[in-house]
C-alpha cells in the first residue's frame, strides 16, 4: 500500500510539449518556474544526456543531493528520498513521481525536436513542504536545448511555515543548483 500524497492538488506539472508552464496552477501555493537555454555544441546529444540525467536522479547527485542507492528510474509510483547532510545527521525529504516522459527518438536514436522529457513527484509525509516539482528536459521545435522546473508547495505544517524564510532560501539554493547540474549533464562533463 502506498502513502498518501501530503497535499490534494496534485498532477499540475504534467504538461506535454507545447503546453506552457506559466499558467494554471493550484492557489495558495508559493510558485517556482525556472526557465534555462542551454548552449552545447549538438542540442540533439545535449537533450538525451539531460533527459537521461533528470530521469537517473543524477540531476539531483550533481545538485548536492544525497539520493539512497538503488532507487530506480523516474517512473509513475517510484517512491525517492532525496537528504542533506551527513550519515545520521541527513535529513531525508521523501516524494513519489507521479509521471514520467521519456525522450523520444527516431530510427537512428536522435531525438525528434518538439517535445519534453522529464518527471514530476509530489510530497510524502515528512517533506518539510507540501506540493509538487517538475524537472523538464525540452527539445523545442527548433531544435533549441532548454531545461524547465516548476514547483508550487507551501510549508508541511505550523513549525515550518514558523521558519518559511529558511524553506524559501533552501528551495532557492538548491533550484541555482539543479540550473547549474543541467548544464553540466547536457554538455556532458
């Protein structure tokens, strides 16, 4: 049996290729929508790397991320528990994935412009917020590498809502940090 999501609103970052992520989500929720081009030499190649990376949780690794061994690959109901810190002083914050994509390819393996690969999951008991992230990997039309998040979440309950500028600051931080690991995996160094 699986655990409840901590929060109702779920499902709104599932948004194929074109839908824009800049309208239509759930209120009273804080919004976070990142929008980063990505410049490597062979957009194609760069969008398999990072669609593979965000899907492995390697985006998370290279954000500082401490995510436990052996966890699968993004996929619907995959349970992640991503930490900071350091053996028993890491402080776990669990999510289940509640949609996947997948890049697409051709016959010969490259990716077909016009779409978006990527996964979004929603809170678990014991996350310090209740909402939901999506990480995007998107190959547009025009052949153009662009990686997306959007999150919407509010604090877990009073004693973090009491200490909401620490959530927002760690939210941003780290959101800086996925920035920087997407264009590390999608150059592939």
């Amino acid at each position: 049996m699986s655990r409840e999501l901590t929060y109702s609103e779920s499902g709104y970052t599932r948004r194929p290729y074109p839908r824009p992520l800049t309208d239509r989500w759930p209120e009273g929720y804080r919004l976070v929508l990142r929008r980063e081009s990505l410049d490597v030499p062979d957009p194609a190649a760069g969008y398999l790397r990072l669609a593979n990376g965000i899907l492995n949780w390697d985006l998370h690794r290279k954000a500082g991320l401490w995510v436990v061994p052996g966890t699968p690959r993004a996929a619907p109901g995959v349970e992640v528990a991503s930490g900071i810190g350091v053996g028993p002083l890491r402080y776990y914050a669990p999510c289940r994935v509640l949609w996947a994509e997948e890049p697409a390819v051709d016959d010969d393996g490259m990716p077909v412009p016009g779409q978006r690969a990527g996964f979004g999951y929603g809170t678990l008991r014991g996350h310090p917020e209740r909402g939901e992230e999506g990480f995007y990997a998107e190959l547009d039309g025009d052949g153009k590498l662009i990686f997306r998040i959007a999150a919407y979440s509010r604090p877990a309950n009073r004693v973090m809502a009491a200490g909401d500028f620490a959530n927002r600051g760690a939210q941003a931080f780290f959101t800086r940090r996925y920035l920087a690991a997407a264009s590390v995996l999608a150059a592939g160094s």
